[in-house]
C-alpha cells in the first residue's frame, strides 16, 4: 500500500470497501488487493480471526469460513503501519495546469512533460507524488467484474506510422464530457471523449486486486467509467442474525474450528471427556487456552445440551437455503414476541445470550383501522455480515451483459476450504408485526391490500419471468415480489427516517431486515429495525426507548406519505418490466444503500398510500 496508508473500519471494509473498490488515499487512488495477496495471512491463519456462524456458513455460504479484519495491534505492528496491500490504480494522470494526460514511468524524473520544462525535478518521488495527486478519474469496466485502464492511445485514429505517445492533450472541458477533445501530440489525431465514452472496448480480463498485470480471456465489452461511480463497485452481502438456541457463548465458543472438529469426530458424552479433549488441542497448539478455559466454566448439563443442539444444526436433513435461514429468523422473532428470549434470565459464564426479549416490554397498539400493531424491542442481538464478492453493474440496459459475482475470499495453502471476509456486529432492534386478537399470544397475520399498485406487483409476483431487471440484481428472489414484502420494506424505509429524529442514531446507521412467509396461501410479514456495531456488546438503548412511544412514530412516518417534492412525477411512476421501484425517489423513499438489504429497490409509494395500516 502506499507510504501513508488509509485507516478502514472492518465493517467498512465489508459493506462499502473490500478487494477491487477503488480507495482514495492521500498517496493517490489505490485498488485494495484480494485477500490472498493482501498480506494479512503471511505469519498467520485466518483460524485465529474465524467468526462463528453455523447456521449462515452452511446456508449461504456453502460450508465456507468466515474471517474477521484484524487489527494493526492483533497483528502485533504499530497503529500506523500499513498492513494491509494495495495497488496504486489508475496510473494516468491529468495535468489542470497545462491540460496534458499523461502516464509516468516507475522512477522517471518526468510526469507532465511541460511541467518538467518549465521547473526540472531531481526527485522521482516528488514528480510521483504529484503524479498521483492528479490521478485522472476515468478507469475502464466490464460487467464481469474486470477492470483495466482507460486505452487512451487506442481512442483516435493514429495518422501514418505513428502508434501512439506516452501523453496526450486534453483540450476544452466545462460541463459535458462532449466538449473534450483528446488529441496525439506526434499524429495530431483527434478524438471527441464524449464519443470515446459512449463507445464499447475490447476487455483485457484484469483482476487488478490479484496483482497480476496478465488478463484473461473475457467474452465481454468494456466501458468508460468514472472511478467513483456507485455502480463501479457493488459488495455482495449475506448476513445472518443469531437466534435460538446458538445465540449463547457457549454454543459459540464449540463452533470454534478446532472444538468442531472433534465433536462431529467424536461422541461426547460427558463433560470430563469433552475437558481431556480441549487439553489435546491446546498441547497441540490448535486451540486458544482462553477458549478451553471458558468452555470448561459451564456445567456438565450445558455443555452437553448446547452439543446437542450444534450436532442437530449439522446433521439437519432439511434443505438449507437463503429461504429457510430467513424464516427460522422470523419464527425465532414472533416466538420472542410472544414468550420472550431467554425465556428466564440468567447470568452465564462469558457473557448473556445475543438474542433478548424481556416479555414485558413488548407493546402492542390498537390504530385507527382497528388493527393491532405489535412492536417488540430486541436488548440485544448479533448480525454476522459476510462479503461473498462484489459486482460490477455499469451496463444493465443489456440483458446479455448483466453482472456477474466476482467471489472474494482466501483458500489458505493445501486446503479445500476456502474464507470469506466478514464482520459481526452487536446492538439493538425493533422487531415489528401485525396480530390477530383471535388467539391468546396473537398469531400473526397481514390485511387483504388493494389497489392498482397492488395488482402490478401481484402480476410480477405469478410471472416474474419478463421482468429481468430485478431478476439480475443478484440476491433477489421472487417472494421479494410479493405485495406484502413491497409494503412492509416501503414502511420500512418510512420509519427509519422518523426513528432517526428521536433515537440519537442517523438514519444510515439503522438498518433493515424484513420478513415474510406464506402459510396455507396466507401470507403475513414483519419488520426488523435494529443498529449494531462491531466490538461492544451493544448499543445505548436508543431504539428500544422509542418502543413505548411507538404510536407517535407511526403517526410521524405516515404523516407525508401522500407528498413529495417530486409530484406529481413521483407519485406517477408506475412499476413495470422494464421499473425496479414503483412510486419512489430521493426525496420520500430511498434511504443510504448501506441501510437498506436491497440497494433502494422493491419499493412503492402508491402501495403504502393504498393500504395504510
């Protein structure tokens, strides 16, 4: 990585940055190495940094590893040491001063040929540095997730025998791409870069974050892009929430690699037998002392149960799947609503359950239609987040160039299994859901919707087969088609905006989960508002404090449903084949990507305003 570095917070990394995103740095954009040639694995293992997550390794990530970011200090180096790799990207600079683009040379004393007449430097490093400060913003993509420089040379017609120079002129500028024109210094050929913009390339195959100046052989074309669009880069996240009955320390702390190994292996059957086997590992040096020891703090009956339950989540014959993990979340959310989670409190060694409802802080609120709304307050829970890969979605216009996920992870050497890079987070949330009175503990239920709004989605929920732009966004599935997730995620992003007034946190720091399920043609949903952070064992109570205030946020989130600074064009956008969202924009619906699952789509205004609750 360049001399100075750029400090990066692992859930950064995870959600926003991550191997191949371009990172502006004060040495000068640079692209983030792929984990195996970033360094962090050469005098360790990626075991000593695993984050334990059973259910969503073996559901989305195919029996894949999970590894966490270290830090400067775990690595054992200085806190402004660089420790992660990087590469200095794009390597054409522009000069404003005297309008030349220009590529330097690896220890040259020229970059800018006019600056270098007009004041000679006798410092490579000083003519570098500025090459870099004045690093042009235009890279060149493909939807394979490749990504190259711009072929400056190849963008005009060279005239006679000329092949090209090492700088160019950029001639004009302003407002529009179109009224730049980049000409060959030798030939005197031209070309207008608002042509060149438009135009499609040859695409060379380059992984950059793999090091590797050598590209593959890649069917796909090309496109001029600005380094720092949104679309250049797109993290592909999975995440999970820890629930029932592995959301103890203890059923974490036998998830570690190691302890796994030998319980799928052997049949324990008592705690002594469990102890001798700890010991062999930590004589081995293949587990952490501190592990064993906490482990070895519970009772024998624990110990015993919270085996029980990790062997039955391997060994379960059901079939796994994004699906399946998000419904077992949602039965684990309504039971908690309904009974609380742990059901008795009790302090247990290495700390409380990651997933708590006090029962007798759960509200429900009778509204104006006579429905009744129940709002659940999580103390605590625990989000694993895990990056699988990232796309590159710049040419979705052509459903023959649609995205393709570039995985990121690390195979460590002479193994099968590789990692994936992750974070877990810690915090609060606001589980939401309508109930029916009929049954003593409420059962969960959505009213019928109605609308025109209602019946398009409908139509793309039966056939969601003409309507590629969603169906290429990678993640989606059909249920998110369903009207009722539309209108639970379109409430969804209503009410984090009005949270974000009274809780103390910002709206792009509260995050969404919803939830569906049909049962018996019935479909009901729910709503997961929660705010994490890595490292603590919490947050500071800011969401669940609005819980008996609920109503009033309500009230607040609907107050301007049926308005919006982009009427009457907003309210009139109808979704359709072609449409990602119905009634939505900026100003009423979309919130920061980081917050919502699914990337400001699946949303409409109109449902809502049909259908208020």
């Amino acid at each position: 990585m360049a001399a100075k570095g750029q400090s990066l917070r692992p859930s950064q990394y995870i959600t926003t940055f991550g191997p191949s995103s371009i990172l502006e740095t004060p040495d000068g954009p640079l692209v983030i190495a792929a984990p195996s040639h970033s360094g962090l694995f050469d005098n360790s293992h990626p075991d000593a940094y695993e984050i334990r997550d059973l259910r969503l390794s073996q559901t989305l990530l195919n029996n894949k590893k999970i590894f966490r970011i270290p830090s400067n200090a775990e690595l054992g180096c200085k806190e402004n040491r660089v420790v992660h790799n990087a590469y200095n990207f794009p390597r054409w600079s522009l000069c404003p001063t005297h309008g030349i683009l220009y590529r330097y040379e690896p220890q040259s004393l020229i970059g800018c040929p006019n600056c270098h007449q007009q004041r000679p430097s006798n410092n490579w490093g000083e003519v570098w540095a500025k090459s870099r400060e004045e690093a042009v913003r235009f890279v060149l993509a493909c939807s394979h997730g490749h990504l190259d420089e711009v072929p400056w040379g190849s963008l005009m017609k060279h005239r006679g025998k000329c092949s090209g120079s090492n700088f160019y002129k950029w001639e004009g500028g302003g407002g529009a791409i179109g009224n730049i024109q980049i000409t060959c210094p030798n030939c005197d050929a031209r070309e207008n870069f608002g042509n060149a913009y438009s135009r499609r390339f040859p695409c060379r195959g380059r992984f950059l974050e793999r090091g590797s100046e050598d590209g593959g052989v890649c069917a796909r074309t090309a496109k001029i892009i600005q380094r720092g669009a949104a679309n250049l880069r797109v993290s592909e996240i999975r995440s999970a929430l820890t629930i029932p009955p592995l959301d103890t320390a203890l059923h974490r702390l036998l998830q570690s690699r190691a302890v796994l190994d030998v319980l799928v292996a052997w049949p324990v059957n008592s705690k002594n037998m469990l102890v001798q086997l700890l010991d062999n590992l930590v004589k081995g040096q293949r587990l952490d002392p501190t592990i064993a020891a906490t482990i070895k703090q519970y009772d024998e009956a624990e110990i015993l149960g919270a085996i029980s339950d990790i062997l039955g989540e391997i060994h379960n014959p059901k079939d796994l799947t994004e699906a399946t993990l998000r419904q077992d979340e949602f039965i684990s959310l309504r039971n908690a609503a309904c009974y609380g989670a742990p059901p008795q409190r009790a302090d247990k060694p290495g700390g409380p359950n990651q997933f708590e409802v006090y029962i007798e802080n759960v509200r429900n609120f009778t509204l104006d239609s006579g429905r009744t709304l129940r709002v659940t307050p999580l103390s605590r829970l625990r989000v694993v987040m895990v990056q699988i890969g990232y796309t590159r979605p710049i040419d979705t216009d052509n459903e023959e160039n649609q995205p393709k996920i570039v995985p990121v992870e690390y195979l460590p050497p002479n193994e099968s299994i590789a990692w994936h890079p992750g974070v877990e987070l810690f915090g609060e949330g606001i589980f939401i859901d309508f109930i029916s009175d009929e049954e003593p503990k409420g059962i969960p239920e959505h009213f019928p919707l109605q609308g025109e709004a209602y019946q398009r989605w409908l139509a793309a929920y039966n056939s969601p087969e003409p309507y590629r732009k969603i169906r290429a966004m990678p993640g989606t599935t059909e249920e998110y088609l369903h009207p009722v997730f539309i209108w639970w995620h379109t409430l969804s992003h209503r009410l984090i905006t009005a949270l974000s007034v009274d809780s103390g946190y910002s709206s792009a720091a509260i995050r969404e989960r919803v939830y569906i399920c049909t049962t018996n043609n019935q479909t009901s949903g729910g709503l997961l508002l929660y705010t994490a952070q890595s490292g603590g064992d919490g947050t500071l109570g800011g969401l669940i404090g609005l819980v008996p205030h609920f109503d009033r946020i309500l009230k607040s989130a609907l107050r301007n449903v049926d308005a919006c600074s982009n009427d009457p064009i907003c309210i009139e956008e109808k979704f359709g084949e072609d449409k990602v969202n119905g009634a939505a924009c900026y100003a009423c619906q979309l919130i920061s990507e980081t917050s919502c699952e699914h990337r400001n789509t699946l949303l409409d205004r109109r449902l809502l305003l049909d259908n208020l609750p």
